[in-house]
C-alpha cells in the first residue's frame, strides 16, 4: 500500500483565493488561483489540476500498459480539456475530460499495441476513479496521425472487432 503523505496535497493561503500547493513527498510547490475575475489567474486552477491529473494517469498507464512488451512509443504528448458549464441547478461542473494522447512511434512499429490499448484505461487510477461522475473521453493516434482508438473502440486489429 502507497505512503499516505505521498498522495497529500497541502495548501495555504496566499490571498484571497490564491493557494501555495504542496504536494507530499515530492518538494514540489506550486501556486495554484482561480481565474479572473474571482483570482488572479495565477496559477493553475482546481479545474485544470484535476484535469491534469486525469491526462498525466492516462498518459502513464498507455506507458505501463506499452512497457509490459517493451515497447517504448515516446515521446508521448497529451492534451487534455475540461468541458465546464452549468448543471441542472446551475452550478459550474466538469461536464467531460476530453483527453487526446499522441505516441511517439507509428503503431506499426509497437508489438501488441491493440492489447495495451485495450487495458491501459484499467490501470489509471484517477480516471477510473473520477469516471463514475465526470465522463472521461479518451482517443489515442500514433506519430503519423492515425486514429488508433475513440473512447471504448479499439481501431487497431485485431481488436477492431470488440
């Protein structure tokens, strides 16, 4: 089982709503503010963290799943948006993560790539963690451009089929 203080986060106040972040085990610091007009925008916000944190899980757990064959398809590069707007009573929310993860290699040259795609969403714990509320949106292309995956649809073959 993972070190408690590892996953924490601790934050104290700058001003207003502006937060020095200080993340467990790591040293790093960061400050963290919510955009104009309410912050500064001095940092990055709660949105954009757990935004962040659902791309850089995603983006690890394509590596672990590629490692597992050893396959390396770095360099990774991954984008990643939050859709914000209003729920039923009015309250900002995450809508969606819409997260776009491009290999580094074409997918002709990474063996068992239709297995790793098809399992590598289990290993991201964020994502599955925050899926039940915030629908994650995740496709895959490789360094030519195609299209190796749309949400739950492998298009690689053989797993085209599932």
């Amino acid at each position: 089982m993972q070190d408690s203080h590892a996953n924490e986060v601790v934050l104290e106040q700058i001003e207003k709503f502006q937060f020095r972040a200080r993340f467990g085990g790591s040293g790093a610091e960061w400050v963290v503010d919510e955009p104009e007009p309410i912050g500064k925008n001095g940092g990055p916000s709660p949105e954009q963290l757990v935004t962040a944190g659902v791309a850089n899980c995603l983006s690890d757990s394509l590596m672990f799943a590629l490692s597992k064959f050893r396959q390396d398809p770095s360099p990774i590069r991954t984008v990643a948006r939050a859709r914000v707007g209003r729920n039923d009573a009015n309250r900002l929310r995450i809508l969606a993560i819409d997260v776009e993860i491009r290999l580094g290699k074409p997918a002709a040259s990474l063996a068992h790539l239709e297995r790793a795609l098809n399992q590598f969403e289990n290993f991201c714990t964020v994502a599955s963690s925050i899926s039940t509320a915030v629908p994650v949106n995740v496709t895959v292309y490789d360094s030519e451009g195609v299209r190796l995956k749309d949400g739950d649809t492998c298009l690689v073959a053989p797993c085209a089929d599932n």
